[in-house]
C-alpha cells in the first residue's frame, strides 16, 4: 500500500478513470470534474490517492482557503473501493491529509458527513474531529 499526494503531472488516463470509477461509488449522480482541472493550481486542494498493487484503492481531498477566522481545510470525498474496505485504508489517507494540514499551518479542519455513513464517522472522530453546533444549507447553481 502506497500513499501519496497527487501533484498535476502524474496525471494519466488511466489513474483518471480509476478515480472517476471509484467517486461513482461515493455518488455516480454528481458530475466530476477533471483531475487535471482540479489540480491545476496545487496550492488550494491536496489530493491524496491510495493504491494496492498499482491499483487506485482510496482517494481523498482537502480543499486549502483563507477567511477572516484563519487558514482552513475542508475534507472532501474520502472514498475507499469496496473491494479494498476494512483494511485501514480511510484512516491512512486522513491521516495524510492532516499531516499536510499541520505543514501548511492550518488552523483547523472541518468536514461533512452523511449521518448513516456511521463507518465514515466512526473513523473521523477516533481521529478527533467533533460534531459542529451548526447547519449546513446549500443552494445549488446547474
């Protein structure tokens, strides 16, 4: 098992299509954008992808920005193939994603999660996250 943050040039085909094969299985419903657009501008979304065998088992994402309360981190689509699951994997690429958080000096990490993933929340707060006293409301531009 390796881990590694995704950088734009080692982008190919074919970790394009195992990642958008792996997203369908988080929401096959939402359009994905490209990894090369994503990735564009490596300073604001770390993207980190866990591979088996040479085969892409996890992904993960951090969105980086700045507001007037600090420099955050939003996780985005941890998403682990089912084939791969219950072997630590989800752990791992958090666990990477806030080691980059603490070098890129930020001041904290939030995330969402759907309430029946319990798994997914199982895992977020062993690694200390807690639920916000907040709601989240979303109007959607398409």
């Amino acid at each position: 098992m390796t881990l590694e943050i995704l950088r734009s040039d080692q982008i190919s085909n074919g970790i394009q299509t195992e990642v958008s094969a792996l997203y369908d299985q988080l929401d096959s419903n939402i359009k994905q954008l490209q990894l090369r657009e994503l990735l564009a501008t490596d300073d604001n979304l770390v993207f980190v992808i866990c591979k088996v065998d040479d085969k892409v088992a996890g992904i993960a994402s951090m969105a980086i920005y700045k507001v007037i309360s600090g420099h955050k981190g939003m996780v985005e689509d941890v998403v682990v193939d089912q084939e791969y699951r219950g072997r630590g994997i989800g752990r791992k690429l958090m666990e990477k994603l806030l080691d980059e958080a603490q070098n890129r000096n930020l001041d904290e990490v939030l995330l969402f999660s759907a309430h029946y993933r319990t798994p997914a929340i199982t895992l977020y707060k062993s690694l200390g996250f807690r639920l916000k006293d907040s709601g989240l409301y979303r109007l959607v531009f398409n």
